[in-house]
C-alpha cells in the first residue's frame, strides 16, 4: 500500500487552481443556460403580446363595426321619424281645410232638406260663426248654423268625431245661450245642437243621442242625418 504524497505548497495551489477552473466552467455552463432561458421566455412573452394586441384589434374592430352600425340604424330612425314628423305637420296643417271641405259639402248637399224633412223650415245657414270675446271663458265658434226663425241648429264639425267633442259641444251649447241671452233680451229663440264627423264610432253616436243632438255622418257620397232612436227628443237651449 503506498502513502500518500505529503501536501505542500505547490499541490494545494494546483487543488484551488483545478477547482477554480471547474466553478468557470459550471457558471459559464450555467450562464449559457439562463441567458438561453431568459431569450426563449422574452421571446414567448412578446409572441403572447403580439398575439393579445392582435386579439385586442380585432375586438376594437368588431367593436368599432357595432357601433357604426348603431348609429347608422340610428339616423336611419331619426330620418324616418322626421319624415313621420313631417307628414303628421302637413296633415295638421290641412286638418283645418278637411273641416272646411266638410262644412262645404254639408251646405252644397242635401242637410238642409233633411232637416226640413224633420220639421225644420231652414232659411240660412252661416259657417265659423265667432261668439264672444275672443280670448276669454265665454268665447267660442260655431261651425254651422242652420236657422228657421226661431230656431237654429248649431252644429259642430269634426274630420274623427269623438265623445270628448260631444261632450265640449254641450258647454258650446250653453254659452251660446247666455251669449245670446246677454246680447238681446227678451228675443226667445231655441237653439238645437247637431254634432257632423266623417268618422263616427256607434258609442260616440249613442252618446249623442242620449244628449239631445243630432248625429250627422259626412261621407265622399253624401250627407246623411242619422235616424234617431225611438223616444228621441232633441234637446234645446
């Protein structure tokens, strides 16, 4: 068996010199590897940025494409309520004509033989006759006044007659009477009301009779007086 050689001096620099050029190898080794890591994990990470920036321009797009379409549908909406709006001024606007065109055929048709046929000799008739002071409670306008004498048959016009015209005819009525009332007393005159529509619902005609007045239906044809429910009694003011 042999003996170790003694250490000296010079082996145990040659033990650290070895053992120093082993640790550069292992950090190089290991230097090698982590900048490999670091180059393949910054690589992956700006691949995944690109790739969720990417994401992110196609969600803004198809983001940007539903908003454009709702505001195009949008405007397409506001132009066509304009064109509603439009439509529905001009309408408006020619409401008053369409009356007037239903006084006209009124006049120049047969009410007024009907109304002699109900026992009313009819004499002259007026249209838009103001009442009162223009502006206040006990003002008004009467569309068309059929007169015999004594009598007259103040009737109210409307294109779509309705209860709540009906029923505002009926206050027309009264203040007529005291108008008439204040302005020549002691002269007796009755006044019968009558209410005309192109467009008459039943329970608006019902409504009427029960009332007093006489229902009047305007036609493109004709003008016709409806018949009146038995036990029928018009009203006078």
């Amino acid at each position: 068996m042999s003996t170790p050689a003694p250490l000296t001096y010079e082996s145990l620099l040659e033990i650290f010199r070895q053992t120093d050029e082993r640790l550069k190898l292992q950090f190089q080794d290991t230097d090698e590897r982590l900048k490999l890591q670091f180059q393949d994990t910054d690589e992956r990470m700006q691949r995944d940025f690109q790739a969720s920036r990417q994401e992110n321009d196609k969600q803004f797009r198809k983001m940007k494409r539903g908003i454009d379409k709702a505001i195009e549908a949008t405007n397409k909406a506001v132009e066509a309520s304009a064109r509603q709006l439009k439509i529905l001024q001009k309408e408006i606007g020619s409401l008053g004509t369409r009356v007037g065109d239903v006084i006209e055929k009124m006049v120049e048709g047969n009410i007024v033989t009907q109304f002699q046929e109900l026992g009313y000799d009819i004499t002259d008739c007026y249209e838009n006759r103001r009442f009162g002071d223009r502006g206040t409670s006990n003002s008004g306008e009467i569309d068309l006044i059929l007169e015999d004498g004594d009598t007259a048959i103040l009737i109210e016009v409307k294109t779509h007659l309705k209860i709540a015209h009906v029923k505002d005819h009926l206050k027309r009525m009264e203040k007529y009477r005291r108008h008439i009332d204040a302005k020549n007393r002691g002269f007796q005159c009755h006044y019968i009301g009558a209410v005309a529509g192109t467009v008459v619902a039943d329970n608006v005609v019902d409504y009427a009779h029960e009332k007093g007045l006489y229902v009047i239906i305007q036609s493109a044809r004709s003008t016709e007086v409806l018949p009146q429910p038995a036990g029928f009694v018009p009203q006078k003011w």
